[in-house]
C-alpha cells in the first residue's frame, strides 16, 4: 500500500500533458469527477454477464458500467472506426487476442504494465492467459489487456458410448487398451475411428473445418501446437517452419481426423460442432468451452446427462497444448486521464478474487489461478475441470496488425487440402509459407 500510495504522490506531481504521452494516468481524485463507463464487446452472454457484474460495481460504487453488445460479425468493424476516428465513445473494449499488436503498435490501447505489476494483478492470472491476452510484444513484459474471458478449444464426449461394456470390450479387442478419455492424439484418433460408424449415422469425431474467417486454422493449430510447431521462429522466420515436418505430420493427422467426421461437416465452426453432437451423429467434438453450457442443458441436447468433456491431450513429442479463445479487457487512449484512472479503478476491482470468483459464478470463464483452482470452481460445472486445465496450456496464432493478411493463405490453402482433398500437405504448407514470407517481408519483419 505505501509503494503505491507513494506512486500516485510523484504521478500527481507530473505535467498532465506528459502522462496522456505514455499512456500512464492522473492521480486517484481524478477518478471520482467520473461517475458512467461504458465497455464495447461482443454480443454474446459473457457480455451479459459482466454487464451484471458491473451493476455491481455501480452499487458499491455509484458509478454506473454500461456494457454495450455489438454483433460478432461487426464487432471488429465498430472498434477499427472509433480507432481511427481516435473517439472516446468507449472507455474500454473487451478485444480480441489478435488485436493487441494493431492497439498497441497504432496507439489504441493504454500501457497498463507498470498497473498490472504495481497493483499485482498480473501474478493473479495464468501465464499463458497473460502472456496471450495481454503481452505485447510477446516476451516483452508489457502489457496492454487483462484476461478477463478466458477460452480455449477443448473437448466433449458421450460418456454413454465410451463406458458401454460391449463397446468398451470391443475396443480394447480391437486397439489393445481400455476405451477410455484419450490422453493423447494418437488414441484420440484410434477412438475417432472405432465409432465411425455410417451404418448407424453415427461418426467419431466433429473437428473445425470453416473456410470464411479462422475455423480452420482454430482446429488445424490445436494439433499442430501439440506437435511442436509455432506458426513462425525466430526473428519471425516462417519458411522450415510453418512447413517443417512436424507441420506436416499434424495437418496430414488432422486430415485423418476428418476423415472420420459426419458427413456435412465441411465448413464447420461452433455451432456446427454442437449441432452433430447434440443430433447423436458424432462420438466427440472439439469446441470453445465458451459454447459448452448448451450441451448441459437437457433442453438442448438429449445426450446432456451423458456428456463429459476433456481438455486438448498431448501430441506424439510431448508437447500439449490447445488453441485460444476469448478476449483481454483494455483501455482506450484517446479518452481523458480522468476516465483512464476510473477504468483502471474498475479493473482493480474486477480482477480482485472476490469479484472473479462472482464472475465465474454467473458464467464467466475466469483467468484467475486462484479462483481456477478452486473446489467451488472445479464443481460448479462438468467442463470447468478441463477449462481449468487448458487455461495453463493455451497458446494463439499471430497479434501482430497482419494477423488477417498472415491468416487468409492458411485457411485456403488448408482447406483446399483437408475438405478438398487438393495435392499433399506438404504442397499446402509450402504454398501457405511462402505467402506468409512474402506479407512479413513486405511489412518489414523479415529482410528478403
């Protein structure tokens, strides 16, 4: 309390004009000429959940927190134009990972590192949350976002398939182990294939094939992280890379999978995902555990007191890990150091064990270890177990500003391969790298 005290002394002693430069924020007081804050997101239920969680706040504080919704489809669209308009119509957006390079390198997003680290909100959250929904650039131990939605893909299964004793005695026959939730791909992919079973509708497992924005590349980067493989190295290097044996192992792999997927599946995303599950024609699914409380609801899916989840396993070289989902929470620079310290003060406040552990009571998929290791946690719904897991082993694709330039080859080139069936993997991730070296050294990255 004395460090910080003693900070916000010096701050109130600095030229106003000065801090609004480096994105820092005036001294406490300021905060209280604030009495509204409004937040942008997505419009989906967590939206609705912090909007509940800011009523709140409102009540322990007076200042109320609108949270405004705007539809996923346009979502992006609405933050670029008040970016480029340098508005203040938000105080803060709940953006997405891939964001953050475009808001910090074109001076959207406020620093808040030495906020974070003055105030110990960022020891309070994972690693690999901080490190994906926050940091900027990777490694450099600034931040610009707190993890607030956590998300990952992760796994649901028919618990009243895999503990049938004849479908168990089977398997083992037939595979030499006991059917049991796979702690790796490999027996992922054997179980994949023992309940591929057309004659029956039924199929082994539901897997992201969306060509139209990133489904693809969400699912084919699941397996390929768990092989190993980063989408570029170092000094963002991404020929032997992106198309390096190992890549090629896990895209012909995930191929494989697909091949035991039910039919119709070949520009699936989410909902996709769910929809096969819940119509009995798929054994598995991979899916955000954002849309995994549907298939709890016995009013949605038929299999809901029959279904388990598991979290991504572990790939043939060790490595485990599974691609990332949600959103960071930032603070826009183009408003008033006054409402800048407010937003900081509503953060402190949301990040604190108390206000997560109410987030993840009424939904909302929190970061905080802690809270994620919690017993209320771990019981409070049958996927939060496996939620909890993958929050220590994320890992996302690129943030810097041509993440959508870097994202469109693979998603075409991947697609062509795996639903298409066009040419080998390695034609595919040879195609997809040299493209990618091309926007990176047009952008300056890499020297040609």
């Amino acid at each position: 309390m004395l460090k910080k005290a003693a900070r916000i002394v010096i701050l109130g002693t600095l030229v106003l004009t000065s801090i609004i430069g480096v994105g820092s924020v005036a001294a406490g007081p300021h905060a209280r000429q604030v009495d509204e804050l409004t937040i942008l997101w997505a419009e989906w239920d967590p939206a609705n959940y912090l909007q509940e969680i800011g009523n709140r706040y409102e009540e322990e504080t007076g200042i109320k927190v609108n949270v405004i919704q705007e539809p996923w489809g346009s979502f992006y669209d609405r933050m670029a134009a008040e970016w480029a308009a340098k508005g203040d119509a938000y105080d803060m957006v709940v953006g997405d990972s891939q964001w953050i390079g475009q808001g910090v390198t074109e001076g959207h997003y406020m620093d808040l590192t030495d906020f974070m680290v003055d105030n110990g909100i960022k020891d309070t959250v994972t690693p690999a949350t901080l490190q994906f929904y926050g940091e900027y650039p990777a490694g450099s131990g600034a931040y610009y976002a707190y993890p607030t939605e956590g998300d990952a893909v992760g796994w649901a299964y028919r618990k009243d398939l895999f503990e049938d004793p004849d479908n168990m005695a089977a398997f083992e026959e037939q595979y030499g182990y006991p059917l049991e939730i796979p702690t790796t791909w490999m027996q992922l992919r054997d179980i994949a294939e023992f309940f591929t079973r057309p004659d029956d509708n039924l199929y082994g497992v539901g897997v992201y094939t969306q060509i139209d924005y990133d489904g693809l590349t969400m699912g084919y980067e699941t397996a390929m992280f768990s092989w190993g493989v980063d989408w570029w190295g170092e000094d963002y290097q991404v020929i032997d890379v992106v198309n390096s044996d190992r890549a090629v192992e896990a895209l012909e792999f995930y191929k494989g999978l697909y091949s035991f997927a039910p039919p119709g599946t070949n520009n699936a995303f989410y909902a996709e995902m769910n929809d096969v599950f819940i119509n009995g024609q798929a054994a598995m699914i991979m899916n955000y555990f954002a849309f995994f409380p549907a298939l709890i609801n016995p009013g949605v899916n038929p299999f809901a007191e029959s279904t388990g989840f598991f979290a991504t396993p572990e790939g043939p070289y060790g490595d485990r890990y599974t691609s990332l989902g949600g959103q960071g929470l930032s603070v826009i620079n183009y408003i008033s150091d006054e409402r800048k310290q407010a937003s900081l003060d509503f953060i402190e406040w949301f990040a604190s064990k108390d206000v997560q552990e109410q987030w993840a009571s009424i939904g909302g998929y929190t970061c905080n270890t802690e809270v994620l290791a919690s017993a209320e946690f771990l019981n409070n719904t049958p996927y939060n177990p496996a939620f909890a897991d993958s929050m220590n082993f994320v890992k996302d694709f690129w943030n810097i500003p041509e993440f959508g330039e870097l994202l469109e080859p693979v998603q075409r080139n991947l697609n062509a391969y795996v639903v298409g069936g066009e040419g080998t993997a390695k034609e595919a991730l040879d195609n997809t790298a040299l493209e990618q070296y091309e926007i990176l050294v047009d952008a300056g990255y890499i020297e040609e």
